[in-house]
C-alpha cells in the first residue's frame, strides 16, 4: 500500500490543498478570537504580493532571468503561491457582498487546484516513467525493447504534460478578475 498511487500522489496532493484551507480558516479563526478580524482585511494585498512573487518562476521558464536554477524558482513559485492563497482566502473571509472579489477567489482556488495537479501528478508520473524505464533494463531489455514497452506511458505523460494548456488560461483569469477587483476596491473606496 505504500508504494500504490493513492499513497504516492493523492494523499499528498489533497494535504497541501486541504492545509491551505485549514491554515486560512485557523488564522481567521484566531482573528476572530483576538477581535482582531479587520486585519483580514488588509491581508489581500500581501497575499497578492506573495502571488505576483511567484510568477519570477514563469519569467525564467521564458527565459527573462538568466541566473540561478529554475528548480529553485519552481519552489518560490510554489511556496508562495501557496502562502499568497492562504492570505488571500483569509482577505475573502471579510467580504462577504463582493461578488467580484469571490468570483476571484474561486478562480484562484481553481488555478491552486490545477498547479498541484501539476505538481503532484506530472513529476510523480515521470518518475514513475523513469522507474518503469530502470526496472526494464535491469531485467536485460533492450532499448528498442523498453521503448516499445513504455510507448502508451510515453503518450500518456505527454497528454498529461498539456495540463499548462488549461493551468495558464485560469491563472490569466484569475488575474484579470483580481485586477478588476482591485479596481472597483479603488474606485467606490
């Protein structure tokens, strides 16, 4: 049971999306507790700060930052994305009338909800590509041979690396409507 996928990519998965969601309502709980709620409030604008933070990973995927390793950006990009989300679900909690701001909110759980997919299933599928590939040269297959054997694999993990294709799309709406969001906020403030 250990090695099987539900262990390996589902488990994990499910805890970095539910630990956002508990994290948010804990420090809304503790806000709540401290009569301190309004904070939640201001807490929009460091939590977008954490979000456009970590778009610099999608900057040196384009190329636009030439130093330091794009593993290292990948993990930014994830983190603070992360923590970024979590500010913001707290922001949202305070809100309860603005329409434009949840319609953010939800699209912005949509994009957290496919970036996981992307982080839990596209690198757990190649490594589980690439341990299928050692496992058939250590049985004495030849290259050809492993070639054929992991050829559905091979289209499959690449049909499954098109996630961007939809990944990108919500993030650019979700941006939009936060954009709008912050508009309106400056607007009738």
């Amino acid at each position: 049971m250990s090695n099987s996928i539900f262990v390996k990519f589902i488990i994990p998965f499910l805890l970095c999306f539910g630990l956002m969601v508990f994290f948010a309502f804990l420090i809304d709980y503790l806000l709540h507790l401290g009569n301190i709620y309004w904070v939640g409030k201001h807490l929009g604008i460091p939590g977008t700060l954490l979000i456009m933070g970590s778009f610099v990973y999608s900057a040196k995927k384009r190329k636009l930052i030439k130093s330091g390793n794009a593993k290292t950006y990948l993990a930014y990009h994830e983190y603070m994305a992360w923590a970024g989300s979590v500010l913001i679900l707290v922001h949202a909690g305070v809100h309860y009338n603005a329409h434009l701001g949840w319609l953010a909110t939800y699209m912005m759980m949509i994009n957290v909800f496919s970036g996981l997919v992307g982080k839990f299933i596209i690198r757990n599928a190649r490594e589980s590509m690439n341990e299928r590939r050692l496992a058939l040269a250590a049985k004495g297959l030849s290259d050809e041979s492993i070639e054929n054997e992991l050829f559905y694999d091979s289209i499959t993990y690449g049909v499954i690396k098109q996630w961007r294709v939809i990944h990108l799309p919500i993030a650019m709406v979700f941006f939009i409507l936060s954009i709008l969001h912050i508009i309106t906020i400056i607007i009738f403030s």
